[in-house]
C-alpha cells in the first residue's frame, strides 16, 4: 500500500493545495478531491482516466471543488477527443446521490456522460474493492452534516483518514491500530476549533488509538507559524510527519 499526499493544506493556502489523497492498493483510489490536488494528480503520472473510484469524506468545498474540473475534463475527453475510460464510482455519506444528481443536472456539459457513473452512499459498514477492504466511518465535524472517515485495509496493512473530524470516539475507533493515520491538524493546540481538531488533540488520537505513525495535515495558514508537531508530540510519543504536497509514504 502507498498514499500520495495531493493536498495537504486547505481552501486557500498559499503554499499548499487542499484536502486530497492518493491510495494504491491493488486499486488506485482517490480520498477527496479539494482545490488545487488536480493538478498535483497530473504531477504524479497516474492518469486521471484509469482512477474508477473516489471517496468523499464530505462535501464542504476545500475537499470536492476540483472533481467538477476532473469531471468536465472526463466528458471532453470522452465524448470529443476519441478516449475511454472505465466507469467511475463515486462514494460518499448520506446525500451523496441528490448532491451529484442536483449537480449533474444543473452544471452545463454533465449529462449523458458516455461512460458509466456509480453513485454508493455509505455509513459504518465495511465493504471491498477488489481485494481492498474499506471501512467508513461516522465522525463528528458540524452539526447536521453527516461526514465519514475511512480505513483502508490491504494485505496485512492500514491506513486511516480522519477527513475533518473534531475529538471524538469514532475516530478513535477508525484509528484503532493503524500503520498510518492521517488526522486533520488544522490548527495548533493554542488556536483550537470548535469544529477540527488541534495538534495536541491529533497526539491524543494516535496515542489512544495505538497508530504505528501519524501524518498531520490539512493546514489551516495560520498553522504554519506554530510547532504543531512538537505539540502533537507532548501526547504521542510514535513517529510523527508533517505532511506536505506530493509527498509519497510506503506501508
């Protein structure tokens, strides 16, 4: 198993793209799809056109707003420049098929897509794609907006994403014993959110959880000017990585 960092900082950052991240298993599956991690896609060499499966954590705009490009460079392709592509499944929690169907039926060049499009809504249960088993799971973000994680399992290794998540146990229970955990670090521990979690609460996260190493990420910009891992390091004693775009780690 390998991930690809896409992005790793937020909406608008001015050195980072947003939330994004490549997974290869015996699949290549894309986690989010914020602004900017298109073009760090086209930067790794993976074609966009053989990717058939994307999950969404949520739809808040710095984790979905380059798949409307992906998509509309997916119809150009297909339908005027003589390309195929294999069918794209899109995955995602409780709304996924009204928000994309709303979406399709209102943004000009989406209908009639010449290949086929999959929507799958899913919550806490556990499902496979090929020999890639995929655990969502319910975490706590905003109110009244229902937002996954995920853990990804694949010959004896695991991944998990937080997505964006406050403290909670659900997360802790994605995380249980996890290779590598990808938490949402968006602020420090001394400007915390009410709705993300903060450096020191990521070290909580992987100490309760026992994660072999965690990457922090999803950088707010005011992030930067703080030692986020030294404050996530106070909790957790493992190894603990700054991510950072088009970073690439092996399980």
């Amino acid at each position: 198993m390998r991930l690809t960092i896409l992005g790793s900082g937020t909406n608008l950052h001015p050195t980072r793209a947003a939330s994004g991240y490549l997974v290869h298993t015996d699949q290549t599956i894309l986690l989010d799809f914020g602004p900017r991690t298109l073009a760090n896609l086209l930067k790794t060499g993976v074609s966009r056109h053989r990717i058939t499966h994307i999950l969404f954590s949520h739809y808040h705009a710095d984790h979905f707003s380059d798949f409307i490009t992906y998509f509309f460079d997916a119809m150009i392709f297909t339908k005027y420049e003589g390309g195929t592509r294999p069918p794209l499944t899109v995955i995602g929690p409780r709304g996924t098929k009204t928000f994309f169907r709303t979406l399709f039926a209102t943004l000009p060049g989406f209908a009639d897509a010449p290949f086929p499009v999959y929507f799958k809504e899913v919550a806490d249960r556990a499902f496979t794609i090929g020999e890639t088993r995929i655990i969502p799971r319910t975490v706590t973000h905003t109110h009244n907006l229902h937002c996954l994680g995920y853990r990804i399992e694949y010959r004896g290794k695991a991944l998990a994403y937080s997505g964006d998540s406050q403290y909670c146990d659900s997360l802790v229970r994605l995380c249980g014993d996890v290779d590598l955990a990808v938490l949402d670090c968006s602020f420090p521990a001394s400007r915390p959110s009410p709705v993300h979690l903060h450096a020191g609460q990521c070290g909580q996260v992987a100490k309760e959880a026992g994660v072999g190493t965690v990457v922090l990420s999803h950088f707010y910009p005011i992030t930067e000017r703080y030692n986020v891992r030294e404050q996530a390091g106070e909790t957790f004693g493992g190894k603990i990585v700054m991510a950072r775009d088009l970073m690439s780690i092996k399980l």
